[in-house]
C-alpha cells in the first residue's frame, strides 16, 4: 500500500498555552479509512487543521502526495489543498445562495480571483455538480437556498463541494457531531462508499466511538495531544478506550462484543 500522507513528529502550541499536540505521529494509506476519536479538547480538530495547514504546527513534518505541507509556498499550497477535501461540524455554507453555488465553491481554489468572484464555471464543473448532488440525493434540492436545508442536507451539500475538486483525500472534521442518529448514519455512509468506490482516503473526526469502530479500517486514539491508540476496530480493548477518554469512558456505554464478533 501507499502511503498518501505522513505525519511525523507534529507539535502544536498556541502561544504560552500547553501543547495541543504533543509529538503526532502516524501514516495514512491511499484509500483508506481512518478515524480520530478522542474527548474534546484532545487536540482533533487542530490535528486536521495543521495537515491542510489552515494553521500552522510549531515544530514536525506533513508529508501528503509526495509534498512536504510545511515547506510550500503560497502558491504551491493552494495546489496541494485542491487535493485535500474539507468537510466542516458546521458546514460552513453561505446560506444565500443555493445548494448548487455552494457545491460549485469546492472549485474555486483551482480558479482565477476574478473567475471566482465572478462565479466564472464551465458548463463541465455545472454538469459534475449536478451529477454529484443527484448521487448524494440532493438533485430536486439543487436550486434551494442552502439555509432551507436541515442539517443532514446541508452536511451533504458540504461532502458534494468537496468531492467537486476531485480530492485525493478528504478530511472531516465532526461530521455528524450536530446531527440525528439517521442523518449521521446517511452521512457516514456515503463517506464510507465514497471511500471504497471512488478510492478517496478519508481521514475523519469522531466522538462517537461505536460509529469509529463500524466504519474505520484503522483508528487513531488521541488524549491530551498524544496519540494513545492506533490500530484496527477488532483491536481495541476496554483499556484502550479507558486511555483514550479517561473518566468519559464509562458514560459511552460500547458493546465491544459485536464489533470483534464481525
């Protein structure tokens, strides 16, 4: 297998504060399915940010596609990110506009200022975006404004715009943290085929430990800014997940059973 992205060594601290990430170290295969699972604040969402490099890590190194992440100019970086979906706990859509404009969006990065400020698309990007709203069963949603959608909608519109840049990998940030089991199921599903149709590494956060076990084909466990686990669903113990979350662990009442019988 290849190895697409490499995280070595990665420290994050922000100011005079304690370390977000402490020493980060793991790879991620081409394809693959790899959950982060961890408490809040363990340093997940940061973790995610510094490898597309929305912030920068205090010392370590990001390998993803060959490229080193740290070192790359500003032009070079916005190449490298057009490779690297974002999908967000919140979406991050603009609500005036319509589901379609939104997915559009995921283009821009690949375009001119002007062309973007413009809503410059050619009618192929128009043709994907359609495609691909009609695949996450978003088609008779296509002219509505994105404000009119509930969340699980909104989510997928937010997967549609990240799929358009024809991404090497995608990175999900608490994807189903705001919505309903059904509307997360949904969602996590269409990751999971995304992943295994289309070949799409997808590096996802989650607190939901059952659905990290359900999906992944390996997780990372983090605490306090440290990698604490990492290994396949069929691994992890209840000791793992004592580590991994500490005094939480009791509260989130996992059958470990079921997932090693599988």
């Amino acid at each position: 297998m290849t190895a697409l992205l490499q995280v070595n060594q990665v420290s994050k601290q922000f100011g005079n504060d304690a370390m977000a990430l402490s020493n980060i170290e793991f790879t991620v295969n081409e394809g693959e399915f790899v959950s982060i699972i961890g408490p809040s604040g363990a340093g997940k969402s940061t973790l995610l940010r510094c490898i597309n490099r929305m912030i920068d890590t205090t010392s370590g190194d990001i390998i993803f596609d060959n490229q080193h992440v740290m070192k790359l100019k500003k032009k070079e970086l916005k190449l490298t990110r057009t490779k690297i979906g974002m999908i967000f706990q919140h979406y991050n859509l603009v609500h005036r506009l319509s589901v379609i404009e939104n997915t559009l969006h995921g283009v821009l990065g690949k375009k001119s200022t002007i062309a973007g400020v413009l809503g410059l698309y050619s009618q192929e990007e128009k043709q994907q975006a359609v495609k691909l709203l009609d695949s996450l069963g978003l088609g008779e949603f296509m002219y509505k404004r994105a404000d009119q959608l509930s969340g699980g909608q909104k989510q997928r519109v937010g997967i549609a715009r990240a799929l358009i840049q024809n991404p090497k990998m995608m990175l999900c940030d608490e994807p189903i943290a705001s919505l309903d089991p059904n509307s997360a199921k949904t969602i996590m599903d269409h990751l999971k085929n995304i992943s295994k149709t289309m070949g799409i590494t997808v590096l996802v956060n989650l607190h939901q430990v059952d659905v990290a076990l359900r999906y992944s084909d390996r997780i990372i466990g983090i605490n306090s800014g440290r990698v604490v686990f990492q290994g396949t669903p069929n691994t992890i113990t209840k000791e793992h997940i004592q580590q991994i979350y500490g005094s939480e662990a009791d509260d989130l009442m996992i059958d470990l059973g079921d997932i090693h019988a599988s």
